[in-house]
C-alpha cells in the first residue's frame, strides 16, 4: 500500500530486468507489472514505471506481436498517453523513456511530432528541455517528411519544421533550454539555407507569414470586389488585423535566434551558440560568410572563456571567409588581450586567416609588433604567425617589401640590428612571401642576404629554403657537399653523430673530450630547436652515460673485486650512481 514502497520495488525490478538481458520472457513480465501500475496515484510510482518501460520495453516488432498481454500493446503508445500527465515530472520521464527507447535502437514514430511541439510551451524547464532533446530526435529520423504548417494550408519539411522551433527555445525563460537548444541547433545541417540565414536576422520576414505571388495577391484583390481610387484595383480596401497568436513559429522561431543567443546574459548559452555557429559554417560557405561580423563582436565578449571559444570557432572555418580591413581591425585589438591564452589562440587564427589587401598585411604587421613589444614572451609564437601570414599573402606583402625593409633606389641604408626580435619578425614575413614570389628577392639589400643565411640557420623552422638570384642556395660551411633542402639541424645532428663514430681510432683523452664537446652541443641543439629536443636529449644522455663509463675504467685498480672496488674508489662509485 505504501507509494514509497512500490516505487523502491519498481527500482529494484528495473535492476534485475537491466541484467537479465538474455530473457526477454522474464523481461515482459517486468513490463507487464509496470504497465498495470501506471494508474497509480503517485508521481513517483508512475515515474519508476515509465522508467522500466524505457529500459525494458521490447524493441523488437517479433516480440510484440507473439505477446497477448496489455505489455503488447505499442510501448510507444502507452508511454505517449504520459505526456499529457497532470505532474511535470511524470511528462519529463515519459519523454525520457520515449528518448532511452530510441537509444536502445527503436524507431520512433513520426506521430509523436505533434505531441512533443505542444510539450515546449509547458510550464516546466525539465519537461520543455526533455522536448527539445526529443524533437532533435525525430527531425534526424524523419528530416524530408513533410508536415503542415498550423493556421495555414502549406506544408513544410520537418527538419525545417524543428530547426524552428528548437530556434525559438533560444530565448526559453530557463537558461538551461536555452543552452541545450542552441547546442542542438548546431547538429541540424540538413535545415534548408533560406532558414538557416535567418537566424542572423532579428526582421521577421512577411508579416511573419509567406509572401504570397503577385498572381494570388491579385486575385484576393479581385474576389473582394472592393472600389478603389482607380490606380490599383483594391487598393484601399480593407485589410485584416493580423492575429498575433495565429502566426506560425517557423518564421518566427528561427528570426534572430543566433542573434538572442549570442547576447544572452548567461555566458553559457552565449558559448553553446558560438559553438552552434561553427559546427553549421563548416558546412555551408555562405552562411560562414554572413555570421562573421556576429563572430568578430563576440571577440569584445566579457567573459575569457567565451572569446577563446569565439577565436577557435573562427579559425575552424578561416578557410571559407576573408576579412574585411574593419573586421580585421576588431580582430587584432583583441592581441591587447593579458591573458596569453587569448593571445597565442589569436595567433593561431591569423596563421590560417585569409586578409584581403596589402594594408590589411601592413595593419595585422604593425599590431603584432605592438604585441610583441608589450608582450616579449610571444616572440615564438608571433614569429610562428608572420611565417603563415606571409606564406599565404606572398602578392600582398610584395608592395610593401621597400617599406618593411626601408630600402632606398638611390641611397644606402643603415643595417638593421640583428638582434631584435622586430626585425626579425619583419624578415620572416618576408621570406615566407618570397618563397612562392620569384621576383622579391630582386628588392633585397645586400645585409638583407646576408641576415637570410644567419636565419636560415639559426631560425630554420621558420625561414624556407630560398633559391636567391645570382647565389647559391644557403647550406652548412661544414659539409657543402650536403643538398641545400636539408635542414641544418638535421644537418648538424648527424654530423655529430658521425664524429662519435670515429671515437674509436682516438686516444683516451681525445676521446673524452670529445664526447665532452659533443654532448655539449647536443644539449644546446636541444634547447634552439624544440623539434629535435627529443633525438637530441637521447643522444646526449647515452654519450653522458659512456663518457662516465670511460672514466671509471680508466682507473688501475680493477684487480680487485668489483664490489669492493666500487666502495674503495670514490670516482667509480659516483659514476655507477649516475649511470
């Protein structure tokens, strides 16, 4: 008789039901007891119940059929009659019973559509949010399925049908929905492109309704036999009071959503809709084109953590778009940023950016320097940047090589410091455009040469091979018989290597010193060239380990025992320590 009871009994079942999962019989019979106590009239007892339904209930038609039982009937039937339940935690788990049915490979049917769209106006968050999750179900399993439009006599896809109203759960009360139904809109990319654009625009299109063709439009006009001033037939007659609650919601639902959720006060539902956008601008060229500008103001977001999301969203579909010189400027104010993670990501976008005139180069130039003068510890990544930059622009950056360089036709100009990470940062860009621009070279100086062979060797990572007019291309004074496409740290790597091989026709101390030499060059390779740091601390590690070894065998008082020896030979006993 306890309500309490039962429900805790109902759990139970739902437990061994979970794993009995080799008998079905044992199975129905669970149903069949769940099914008859879903008059009962608890909340928690009916909530039990439908939740073994959903867990339990036969997914296989086969099963159904042989069944005579009331547990025979349409699983999805009975569960359906709940959504209409008086207590809202009763509707949410008949929705999410609904929803463990799908999951455990059940085909929904397309008649619940209708029930789960007058679920979203219920009073209830968890009840509306289990809506939202249900209708994103049915709109992947029936997306061409056509539905008619209410108070009216069209007809619509329902995929387009759902991205509307899951659009209009957007500006939902509960922060929550909101959240999950921006989320999901995100998934949706089988929604026709007339609705998918607008959800950028906050103008409801028609009076919320169609636009009818000038033919029915004339007709109307005919049939209403109206006078008129003679101009037009009908043109002063009487036109109706459109009925606010009449309207449909696909043309209303889907206005402006993205825009109601990019300025949510909640930064969760704000992060959710960048997300969305992303995930619906990969796929289509043209809708990447018109959220730009919504994406480029969500970079003066508050809240860190929405303009971090806002700059990788951006650089995920950097490669459909090209900024404009104004959206470039909001951009790259955001490099003023203090927090580093917002600036490295903001580098890592413009690495793959596509800028559309030679003052835009100038501009995202001149603001990265401005960075890197505040910010000195962004060298790396700046100059990792400036490569990118002027591999992808090499026709942008070719007008402005005179200036960057400051190079004269007439006069010498004083050469510039090597040292500072400025100009270096210049050079960069500049050989990166020069190695896809066969005719920069000829706007060099002669320092500039001279600056390219030290950084091609210092900073190879960064600066490519270049074939150079008049010049052999730059490779290492040590070995020049090496082909110039090499790297030279790989160059110097194995030429290390090669002289450790030849130890063994040297004597002790050359030895020693050697590895000496050689170990320490290694380790320093390690510390300039982080790509190498990994073969270069090996390699370093096992000569350390020789080098020792070679030490302590040269002591002359191995006719001892070894283990005594270790205790009486101070230099031995460190070396096996550190071995």
């Amino acid at each position: 008789e306890s309500h309490q009871v039962l429900a805790q009994l109902l759990d139970t079942l739902l437990v061994i039901g979970t794993k009995l999962t080799e008998n079905p019989a044992v199975r129905m019979r669970l149903v069949e007891v769940a099914c008859k106590h879903l008059t009962d009239s608890s909340h928690g007892v009916r909530n039990k119940c439908l939740q073994l339904i959903g867990c339990l209930g036969p997914v296989e038609k086969g099963i159904a059929k042989e069944a005579e039982s009331q547990a025979a009937k349409d699983v999805q039937k009975i569960i359906g009659d709940h959504f209409n339940d008086q207590d809202p935690r009763v509707r949410t788990a008949a929705i999410k019973a609904m929803l463990q049915l799908h999951e455990r490979g059940l085909k929904l049917q397309q008649a619940i559509y209708s029930q789960a769209c007058k679920l979203l106006a219920d009073d209830y968050e968890q009840v509306r949010s289990a809506a939202v999750q249900l209708i994103w179900v049915l709109s992947q399993l029936y997306p061409e399925s056509i539905v008619p439009i209410p108070s009216s006599n069209e007809e619509i896809r329902l995929v387009d049908d759902a991205f509307g109203k899951i659009c209009h759960m957007v500006s939902d009360g509960s922060w929550v929905v909101r959240v999950q139904a921006a989320k999901l809109l995100g998934s949706m990319q089988q929604v026709s492109s007339h609705f998918l654009e607008q959800t950028l625009d906050k103008k409801l299109m028609s009076d919320l309704r169609r636009k009818r063709t000038a033919h029915e439009r004339a007709k109307e006009l005919y049939s209403s036999g109206e006078f008129s001033s003679g101009r037009k037939w009908g043109d002063d007659a009487p036109k109706e009071e459109i009925d606010t609650g009449a309207v449909n919601l696909i043309e209303s639902g889907a206005c402006g959503a993205f825009v109601h959720g990019l300025e949510d006060e909640m930064y969760e539902v704000r992060i959710a809709a960048v997300e969305a956008l992303c995930m619906l601008a990969q796929s289509s060229p043209s809708f990447a084109e018109k959220c730009l500008d919504f994406l480029v103001d969500m970079f003066n977001d508050e809240i860190e953590e929405v303009r971090l999301q806002s700059i990788h969203t951006m650089r995920k579909i950097s490669n459909n778009i090209t900024l404009r010189e104004d959206q470039l400027d909001t951009v790259l104010a955001v490099l003023e940023d203090s927090s580093r993670d917002i600036r490295e990501a903001l580098h890592e976008l413009l690495c793959c950016t596509n800028v559309s005139t030679k003052e835009g180069i100038h501009l995202a130039l001149v603001e990265l320097l401005k960075n890197l003068t505040k910010y000195p510890t962004d060298r790396e990544s700046i100059w990792k940047c400036l490569k990118f930059l002027g591999s992808r622009h090499p026709t942008l950056v070719l007008p402005l090589v005179p200036e960057l360089l400051s190079t004269h036709p007439f006069f010498d100009t004083p050469e510039p410091d090597m040292d500072d990470p400025a100009y270096i940062a210049v050079l960069v860009l500049i050989f990166n455009a020069a190695k896809s621009c066969p005719t920069m070279p000829a706007l060099f100086s002669d320092h500039t040469f001279r600056h390219y062979a030290y950084l091609r060797d210092s900073l190879s990572h960064l600066v490519p091979p270049l074939r150079l007019p008049g010049r052999k291309l730059v490779s290492s004074p040590v070995s020049p018989s090496i082909t110039p496409h090499e790297d030279p740290s790989q160059q110097f790597l194995h030429q290390s290597l090669e002289r450790v091989y030849n130890l063994q026709h040297l004597d002790p101390q050359g030895i020693q010193e050697l590895l000496e030499f050689t170990i320490r060059d290694l380790q320093r390779l390690g510390e300039l060239q982080s790509e190498l740091a990994g073969m270069a601390d090996f390699t370093a590690t096992y000569l350390q380990c020789q080098l020792l070894l070679i030490k302590a065998l040269q002591e002359k008082l191995w006719n001892v025992a070894a283990p005594l020896y270790l205790k009486q030979n101070a230099l031995a006993s460190a070396a096996a320590k550190q071995v």
